[in-house]
C-alpha cells in the first residue's frame, strides 16, 4: 500500500468559485486539482484510480452536471468519495445526490469549515473504501480457495448446526464434516467460529448488495485477524 | 112641365139662385129641345082650344109666353138650340093646321121675335134669375116682356097676316088682338114657368101640414068660384057685376100667403077658366062681339093680374124685409150675446135702464130686461163706484161722451172688467133724459191685453236672451225633444259660415269633421233619445280660420212639471288652442328628455298615455283647471320620470344659474337634500373641488351651448370626490330659460378602472415575481457563486497570510477576485430588485438590445441548467423605444422562459433559442423562437388568454399580463408556429418620438 497523499479533485464551471477553492484547500495543505468540466476530467489520464482522494463537484454544470459524472465514475469504479456543491437549494438535487452515496451536499455559499469538514469525511471515506475493498478482496481471495465441498460445509457450519446434523444433512460422516470445517477455518483464518460466521455473513451480503458499503459494510469490529495483514 | 124641360136646359149654376141650383142640372140639349117641342106642341094646341071661333086670334097664344119663359129660364147658349125647337114645333103645329107655309114661317119670325125681345130685354135689365118675389123684377117683367115685346113684335105679325092676306081684319086690328093675346099669355104664363122653373119658391119653406091644407083650400075654393062665376054658366045678366071681383079675394089671399108661386098658378086658373067661360059664352064677358069679348076679358084680366103680381111681389118684399129684419136683430143679439155686450138705455127722470143683450156680467140672465141704477151701482165694485159716478155725471152734465172702464163684482165674489161707452140723449128741453150705450165684459181683453203685455215683456226678454246668446263667444243651440235643433246663436254662423237654412234637419252635421260627423251625430241622438246630458268633442268646421276647429258640445235637456223633456239647451266651445297646447307640451316634453336615452324611451311612453280630453264646461275657470290640471298629470309623470332617472339631473335657470330643481339620484351623489340645494348656485355647493374642471364646463356650455358627455370631475356636497359623465343642454321651461344637466356618475366605474390597473400592475408585479420565482433556482446560483467564491477567497487569503513570507500576488489576486465577485452578486441583486420593483411604468427610452442583453444575464444560469443554448440576432440600427424597461424585461424574460419549457422535452442538441431584434416599419420587433414543441394552430390567439397554459402547475396568466403589457405600450404581440419545429413569439413596438404610450385616466 502506498502512502499517497490525497488528491482532493475539484469539479466547478465558475473559474472565481474554482479558483477561490483551489486557494483555499491549498491553503489547508492539500493537494487540489481542478477542472472546469466533467469532461476535462473524463478527459483527464488520471493518475491511478486507487489513488487517494475525494471529489468536490458544482452540481449545476452545463453538458454534463456533476450528478451524471458522479454515477460515470461509480460505474468505473473510481469516483467513491464525492462532496457536491450547489448554487441551488434545491431538495430534490439534494436527496438524490446523497442518496447516490454523496458524503455531503454542500449549499453555497459554505464556510470553509463546512468544507473543510466535509473533505475531511470524504478522504476518510475513501480511505475507508479502499480498506474495505482491500478486506474485501482478501477474503474473496480466501473464499476462493474454498472448495465447493468446503463451501457447502461452510455455510452450514455458520448456522449453528452441531457437526453431526450437518453431517446427516450432507449425507458425510461428522469426522469428515470436522476435517472440512477445519480446513474452512484455516483458509478463511477465521479465529473462531464465530469470526467465520461473520464473514461468512459479509460476503453473503457483499454479493447481495452487489458492493461493499452500506449494509454490505463489515461488520462492526471488522473481522478477527487483521485481513490487511495479508495484503 | 114648364118646369121640368127649363130645368132640362142646363143652366149654369151661376145664374140661378141657389134653390135653382139644386134642381138644374146639364142635361143633354136633346131632351131640352125635345121638352120644348113638346111645351110648344101642347102650348098651341090649348091656344087653339081657346080660340074664339070667329076670330083667327086665339085670346091667349101660350107658345110665345112659354118660348119666352124658357129663354129667360134658360143659358143663353142654349136659345138657339130652344128656337130650333120651337121652330119644328110651330111648323109641326101650323103644318098641321093647313096653314100656308109664309105664314108660318112668318108667324114664327113674329113669335121667336116676341120672345126674343122680351128676354134679351129681361136679360139686359134683371140680371137672371129672374124672381117675382123683387117688385123690381116685377115692374121689368111687366114694361119689358109683357107690353114692350108683344108691343114690337105686334108690328111684325100684322105685317106678316097682312103680307099673306090671312085675315080680313084691319093691320090695327090684327095687331091689337095679337097684342093682347100675347100680353096675357106672357102674363099668365111666363110667372109659372120662371117660378117653377127657377126650382119653385124662393123662399124655402118647411113642409107644413097647414099650409099645404090652406094651399089645397085655396086651389079649390079659386076653382070652384072661378068655374061658378065664369065657366059654369050660371051667370045672368042680371046679376051684379060685382061677382066678377069675387075670385079676387082668393087671389090676394094667394098673393099674400103664397107668394109668386101660389099668385101665378091662381092667376093661371083664373084666367083659363074665365078664357074659357067667355068663348063658350059663360060668364060676365058674354056682351058683344067675339072679339069686344075678348078685348074686355083681355083687359080684366090685366088689370087683374098685374097688380097682383105687383102686391105678391111687394108682400114677399116686406116679408123678406121684416125677415131680414129679425134676422139682423137676431144676429145682432148672438153678436151680443158672443161678444158679452148689451145695450142699455137708461131712463134718466125714472132712473131706470132697460138693457137688451147679454149682461150677464151683471147677473143678469136673459137676452133683455130692466135694472135700476141703484141695483147697478151695488154691482159695480166698490173701489171703482166714485169713478163711475163722476164719469155719469159728467156725461150728463157737459154732454160728453161716457166711456169707463170698471170693474163689476160676481156673484161669486170675482171680479170682471166692464167697458161702458154710452152717450146722452137730449130732450126737446135740451136735458138729458136718456143715456144710451153699451157695456162690453172686457175681463178677457184685459187678461188679452196683460198676455199681450206680459208676451211683449217675454219678447223683449227672449230678445234679451238672443242677445245674450249672441253675444256668447261659444255656440249655443237650442232643440226641440225630438232632438231637431232649431236655434243656433250668431256665433254658429260667424263661425261655421252655414247658411241659415242649412242647418235645419240635421244640416249642422255637415259642418262637422267628416271624420268626426257620425260619432257626434250618432252621440246626440243617443242623449236625446235616452235624455241624458250631451257632452262630445268634435271638429267643427271654421270659416274665418279656413280649418276644422276642436269643439266641445254639452247640451242639457229641459223639463216640465211631468218630466218631460221639452227642449234642449246646448253650447260649443272652441278647444282647438288647448288641444295644440297638448300637442306642443308633449313636443317639449319630448325634446327636454332628449339627452337620455332611457329617461326619451320613458317619457315617450308616459306621453303617449298622456291623455287627450280637455274638458271645458261653461266657465273658463273649470276649462283652465282642467288645461292645469292635464299639464300638471304631465308634469307629474315627467316629475316622475326625473325623479327615478339612474342619472343625476339638475336644472338651473339660465340667467342666475341658481339650481330650480334636481332629481333623487342628484341628491344621492351629490350629498345634498333637495331642499338644500335648490335656489343655490353650483358653486354656493362647492361642487368644482378644481377650479379647472369648472373652467372646463364652462368653456363648454360657452362655446357650443350645450355639453355631451364630458368627463369631470365633481365633488359632493359632503366633500366625496366624484367623477362623472356631464351632459348639459339649454331648454325652455315655462318661459325660462334653464339648463338640464344630467351627471352620471362614473366614480365607481373609474375606481373600479383604478383598481383594475392596481390589480394589473399587482398582476404584473406577480408575474415577475413568479417569473423570479420560476428563475430563483438559477438566481441563487447566480448570487451563490460569487458569494462562494468570495468567502472561500477570503478564508484562504487568511489562512496565507499566516504564512511566513506572505505570497502578496496571490493575495493581490485574491483581493481582485473578491472585489469582481461582490460586484457580480451586486449586479445580479439590482437586477432582481429591479425586477421585484411594483412600482408604475417608468417609461423612458429604451435601446432594445440593452433590454435583451440584461434579460440574458439574468437567465443565464438557468438556460445552463435547463441545457438551453442561447443564440442572438441583434440588429443594430434599431429606433429608440419608450417603454418601462422593467416591463419589457419582463416581456423577454417571460418569453424566454416559455421557450425554455417549451423544449424541455427535446433532447440537449434540439435546444436552441433565438432571440432577434429587428426594425421594422418604425417600430422595433423582439422575436424570441425556440425548437420546441411549437402551439397547435388553434391556440396561436388562445394562448394569450389568462388561465391558458399547458403547465401543469402554471396559472396561465404570464402571456396574457405579457400582452396586456405590450398593449399599454402601444404594440402587439402574437405567436407563429414555425415552419420546420418550435414557436415563435413576435413583440412589436412602436418607435418612441410618435408613440406616447395611453395612461390611465385617474390621476387621483
């Protein structure tokens, strides 16, 4: 994991409100790019996608408004952390954009603590995205090495039945049923059966929800054993 | 017989008497001829009979008495046609005889000469009929026809018997038996006929038993002594001659008590019987010759006779003068008696009257009598006696005619009038000793002579009364109860000019209005029939105007004691001046009430029911009340009319133009009880709250004499403002001169018009504020950027200037930034206010492309959100424009704005606006086109209407407050669709030199 300094991204047609930003974030210690259009950006070779950071972007836009490029950057996967600004006070604008899983909608004009604060969540959004994804491609990495026995047995397990009432459902011995419950644990390195059931559960829900976040967030307490460790 | 063939002659009535009258009768000449024939026939043959044997001469010939009794019984025309007869009966008579033919013509001529002789003679003297019962007539008969004929035509028969030498005898002697043969037998022969021809006794008799006994009495004693004394032969010759006279007492008998008829039928007898008696040799005449014989018979006879003839004629003379002389007494009597007179003769010395008459004014019955004077003086009333007296005495004393006149009390205590007119008679001594005279019951002439008097007293009223009627400036008329007028006064013919006998029997219709004529005519028989008073309105005919006068007619009928009708009594007045003043009021009326229209439809409609009849009865004073009173129900529907008018109406007189009347809608706009108001002028009310408005009337009425339709302003009694519609014209009322002044009050339109323009500006205000409203969205962005901007600038130029060395470009720069965005925001918020701005029009002038430019700026932030692009077509040479600029900043925005929504629906490359200013004529025309959806055809005017939208939240009132804009801006504006897709709305407005936009009226 490379410790990069976050990019707070800054998205607004109006050059003085762009510039005005840009001044002050820098003037906060970050490092800002701007653009005047979603289109600049989408243009833009961005650096790595993975990089850390969060958008800032004026939801009134000629062409394309910030709304469209946030769920553009979502499909591709990039553009998690995002903080709107608006001219309006437009409600509707609003709750569809946190509904879009905006951090903030700020309402212009904005104090700079407002903003400040806002970036703030953002970035530890993102960070905490990219932890999440991180965890989450680990114990996708781990379940992948499951076999579909495993898998079966697993999923049972995390239920609660004792060995011997899997084993008669699988139609296997419960010694069997041991040595794969076993194997699950060892591969998911799950430190209890608990911590299995967990994430079991999370992953259940990641495929579910379809993505991390939300209700498809780690459980409070996050796994046993630092998943990041394997990283 | 005689009598029969005379009457048988058709004598004319007139020359009869009357007893003749009934008897003659037109009988055909033929029977009379034939009578005659047969008179003379059997005349000659008792000629013949007593003929003396020896002598050729008969001693009475009758056929010439009878010839000349009938000519004088008969017509004058008729004696030719008598001698013919005769004539064939003599030739007849003589032929027959043997007797040559000479001499029977010859005796013819001698005979027919006799007669005629003798009754021309008759004719000449005695006018017919010829009457033995006038001494007169007598003594003619006896001189003319019996000695002058037979005297005449003697000559001629002795000629004639000598000529034929008939006789022997002598000429003289010849002639002297003819003589005297025809002297008797005219005398004997010629009474009974006439007598009995002229229809028997003049004196008409009543048949009496006694008389016809004496008559028959008389024949036969006459006979009897006539046949003794000479037909009977008893007479010697010894005896005394004196018995010759005996039948002489018979014949005066009969002349005293038979008259002519008895005389001549006795005298008849007598001398046939002694004629006889002395040819047959009877009697006294038998001495001597034949013809000695003859001759004193002849004589006796005569001497007879005509004395007797003489004294019947005197005694019927006698008698008829004693008759007549009763008669007249009688009738003088009757005379008397009828006319109340009786004559009196009062014997002075014995003082005693005798009176004959009828005086029974004194109570006297009877035709005559006595009455003392004492008796006569008690009659006489009291009062009236010492007049009597004195009038006597003084008749009697200075012989001077009496005549008083008294009065004479009745029996029964009434009281009559008498006229005494008498005169004295003196003795030999010269005393009076009679009075004679009449008295006369004059109670009737006096009651005669008082009608008389009151008569002429009534004339002279009745004359007095035509005066007055002439002198009546009305007709009168006067009819009888059948309706028959028969008195028209003078004024009917001065007026009507008919002639007077034109207008009896129903004539006076024609001066009557045909049109009128049957409806009057018709009236006045119903009222005469039915007896009700006549009252009817006609148009009578005027000569002296040459036109049909109104007249109104009343007749009265007139009663008598039963309740009869008797007469009518009527009079015509002329109305026809009341009847054009009707004409020419509702002619005023008319015209007074012109100024408004309801109140003209209104009053026509009272006019028309305004009645017609002006009663004019005998007195003008009722006629004028009426004339009053019909001006007054007039001017009471006029009063009315002017009272409940929706308009204000005030009179004033001319010269004071103090107010003399005003309606109720006057007193309740202006605030003032009539009362109040009238007598004081327009001022004294403070109703000009300007000096100028009242200039303004002024001037007005001044220039043109009235004012139609002027809008003032007025002010109320109470102070209230008031503006109205003033019309205002000169009339003349009663002789006046005033002005009618009809106010309507148009305050509350006016103020209504105010609020309407309030409430549009209000309207307009909120359009913009919705418009505003529709862009906040875009406004706050507008003002949120720079405000961002601004803080987000200032907070980093805070945080740098913590920095150690302070970057002073970049705090410069910032600095900059800040100052622009402020001015941005402040640039945005003027605008917006302008906007919000409800204030009035501003109108100055205006360059329509700074307009266009400033709406852009204010949308520009929303045209971006809505993904509008925005294209301009701005022509540079564009006139100036005067106009509010917040209102065609409205006008742009809202346009704009619509074309936005207008293309929401198209994708983001269709979304293209284009706004375009281009000059046109010269005016400016805004055109703002969009690619949008475009209008359907049907709604390109609708659209502008309030309440027109295809939004389904808008209200639809931001073109329609567009439109009413432009329109006080004196342009237009429309919609047009274009060709390929999308609207155009096109804004024209006139250029601004010539085009001062219309401002509401209220400057209040």
């Amino acid at each position: 994991m490379s410790q990069e300094l976050p990019i707070i991204t800054v998205v607004d047609d109006d050059d003085s409100v762009r510039r005005a930003l840009s001044r002050l974030l820098s003037a906060s210690g970050y490092t800002v790019r701007t653009f005047a259009s979603a289109r600049e950006l989408l243009a833009d070779p961005s650096p790595d996608p993975d990089s850390p950071g969060c958008l800032l972007l004026d939801v009134r836009m000629p062409e394309l408004d910030g709304l469209e490029l946030q769920s553009i950057l979502k499909g591709a996967g990039t553009g998690t952390a995002v903080v709107f600004m608006t001219g309006h006070g437009d409600v509707q604008t609003g709750v569809k954009a946190m509904k879009s899983g905006a951090v903030d909608f700020l309402l212009k004009p904005f104090s700079d603590e407002e903003l400040l604060d806002a970036v703030n969540r953002a970035l530890a959004l993102d960070a905490e995205t990219r932890a999440e994804r991180r965890d989450l491609n680990e114990l996708t990495r781990r379940a992948a090495k499951l076999t579909p026995r495993e898998r079966e047995v697993g999923a049972l397990v995390v239920t609660g039945r004792l060995n011997k009432q899997i084993a008669a459902a699988l139609g296997t011995s419960e010694k069997t049923i041991k040595v794969h419950r076993a194997r699950v644990m060892a591969k998911m390195r799950a430190t209890s059966l608990a911590d299995l059931v967990r994430m079991m559960e999370y992953l259940d829900r990641v495929r579910a929800v379809g993505s991390p976040g939300g209700s498809a967030s780690p459980p409070p307490g996050g796994f046993s054993g630092d998943l990041r460790a394997t990283v | 017989m005689t009598a029969r063939h005379a009457a048988h002659f058709g004598v004319g009535t007139t020359e009869l008497s009357a007893g003749a009258e009934r008897v003659q009768r037109r009988l055909p000449t033929i029977h009379a001829a034939f009578a005659i024939f047969i008179a003379y026939y059997i005349g000659a043959k008792i000629g013949f009979v007593l003929t003396p044997s020896p002598t050729p001469v008969s001693t009475l010939w009758p056929p010439n008495a009878i010839l000349l009794g009938v000519l004088l019984v008969a017509r004058t025309r008729a004696w030719p046609v008598v001698l013919l007869s005769a004539f064939l009966a003599h030739l007849t008579i003589e032929l027959q005889s043997g007797i040559p033919l000479g001499m029977v013509l010859g005796w013819f001529v001698s005979n027919a000469a006799e007669a005629l002789i003798g009754a021309a003679l008759m004719r000449r003297v005695i006018e017919p009929p010829v009457r033995f019962d006038a001494v007169r007539h007598v003594g003619a008969f006896i001189i003319c026809a019996v000695l002058i004929a037979p005297f005449l035509s003697s000559f001629l028969d002795a000629a004639f018997v000598a000529l034929n030498d008939w006789s022997e005898q002598g000429y003289w002697e010849v002639w002297s038996a003819r003589f005297f043969s025809n002297v008797i037998a005219i005398l004997m022969i010629v009474p009974p006929i006439i007598v009995w021809g002229t229809g028997g006794a003049t004196e008409r008799r009543p048949f009496s038993f006694a008389r016809a006994l004496e008559a028959t009495l008389l024949v036969t004693a006459l006979l009897y002594v006539c046949t003794v004394v000479f037909a009977a032969g008893l007479w010697r010759s010894e005896m005394n001659p004196a018995w010759l006279y005996a039948p002489l007492p018979l014949l005066l008998w009969a002349a005293v008590r038979f008259g002519p008829a008895g005389t001549s039928m006795c005298l008849l007898i007598f001398a046939l019987t002694s004629i006889w008696g002395a040819i047959h040799g009877r009697g006294p005449f038998t001495d001597g010759a034949m013809a000695q014989r003859v001759l004193s018979l002849q004589l006796f006879l005569i001497v007879i006779a005509v004395p007797l003839l003489a004294l019947t004629a005197v005694v019927r003379e006698l008698s008829r003068a004693g008759a007549s002389a009763r008669n007249v007494a009688g009738k003088l009597n009757l005379t008397l008696t009828a006319a109340k007179i009786f004559s009196w003769d009062w014997d002075v010395g014995r003082n005693r009257a005798t009176w004959a008459g009828c005086a029974r004014l004194f109570g006297l019955d009877g035709d005559e009598g006595e009455i003392t004077l004492d008796r006569y003086f008690e009659l006489v009333a009291p009062d009236d006696r010492r007049a009597v007296e004195a009038s006597i005495t003084r008749c009697i004393d200075f012989d001077e005619p009496l005549e008083m006149e008294y009065r004479v009390t009745q029996p029964d205590g009434s009281e009559r009038w008498a006229l005494t007119k008498g005169s004295p008679v003196r003795g030999r001594t010269g005393r009076v000793v009679h009075l004679i005279g009449v008295t006369v019951d004059i109670t009737d002439r006096r009651m005669v002579e008082a009608l008389a008097q009151e008569e002429v007293l009534l004339r002279e009223s009745e004359a007095r009364l035509r005066e007055l009627a002439d002198a009546m400036p009305q007709i009168v008329y006067a009819a009888d109860a059948s309706g028959e007028i028969d008195y028209f006064n003078r004024q009917w013919y001065a007026i009507t000019d008919c002639a007077p006998a034109a207008a009896a029997h129903e004539g006076w219709a024609a001066m009557i209005h045909p049109a009128d004529r049957t409806a009057c005519v018709d009236a006045w028989h119903e009222s005469v029939t039915l007896g009700r008073p006549y009252e009817h309105e006609g148009r009578f005919w005027s000569a002296g105007t040459r036109s049909y006068r109104w007249h109104l007619t009343r007749a009265l009928p007139v009663r008598d004691e039963s309740g009869a009708i008797v007469r009518w009594y009527g009079t015509a007045t002329d109305i026809d001046d009341q009847k054009h003043i009707e004409r020419e009021l509702r002619i005023k009326e008319a015209e007074l009430l012109a100024s408004s229209g309801q109140l003209e439809r209104r009053v026509a409609d009272r006019t028309r029911e305004l009645s017609a009849a002006n009663r004019t009865l005998r007195d003008e004073i009722r006629i004028r009340h009426r004339t009053e009173k019909a001006l007054r129900a007039s001017e009471e529907r006029f009063a009315q009319a002017f009272r409940a008018s929706p308009d204000a109406i005030a009179i004033t007189r001319h010269a004071d133009g103090r107010i003399i009347e005003v309606n109720e809608r006057w007193e309740e706009l202006f605030e003032s009880r009539r009362d109040d108001a009238i007598g004081k002028t327009l001022d004294e009310l403070h109703m000009f709250a300007d000096p100028r408005e009242r200039r303004r009337i002024v001037q007005a009425m001044g220039s043109h004499g009235f004012i139609k339709d002027l809008e003032v302003s007025l002010c109320s009694c109470k102070g209230t403002e008031i503006r109205g519609v003033v019309s205002a014209e000169r009339v003349e009322m009663a002789g006046e001169r005033c002005v009618v002044a009809t106010v309507r009050d148009i305050t509350a339109r006016r103020r209504a018009e105010h609020e309407i323009e309030v409430q549009r500006r209000e309207l307009a205000h909120l359009g913009r504020v919705a418009l505003l409203g529709e862009l906040s969205g875009a406004l706050a962005h507008e003002l949120n950027q720079p405000l961002t901007a601004i803080l987000a600038n200032a907070r980093a130029a805070q945080r740098m200037m913590l920095r150690d060395p302070l970057d002073t470009a970049e705090l410069r720069a910032i600095m900059d930034d800040i100052v622009a965005d402020d001015r941005r925001a402040g640039a945005v918020i003027s605008r917006v206010r302008g906007l919000i701005r409800k204030g009035e029009a501003e109108p100055q002038l205006i360059v329509s492309n700074d307009v266009v430019g400033d709406v852009l700026d204010l949308t520009r932030s929303d045209l971006i959100q809505r993904g509008v692009t925005i294209e301009t077509r701005l022509s540079a040479s564009l006139p100036l424009v005067y106009a509010d600029r917040v209102q065609m900043q409205q006008v742009v925005l809202n346009l704009m704005v619509n074309a936005c929504e207008a293309m929401a629906t198209m994708p983001l490359a269709e979304r293209t606006l284009l706004i375009a200013t281009d000059r046109v004529g010269d005016g400016v025309e805004i055109t703002v086109t969009d690619r949008g959806v475009g209008i359907p055809g049907p709604s390109l005017e609708s659209v502008f209407e309030p309440f027109v939208t295809s939004k389904p939240h808008g209200l639809g009132l931001g073109l329609a407050i567009c439109r009413s804009i432009v329109d006080s801006m004196d342009g237009r504006m429309w919609a047009t669709n274009n060709e390929d897709r999308g609207a155009t709305f096109h804004v024209r407005l006139p250029a601004a030199p010539s085009a001062i936009p219309a401002l509401s009226g209220m400057t209040a």
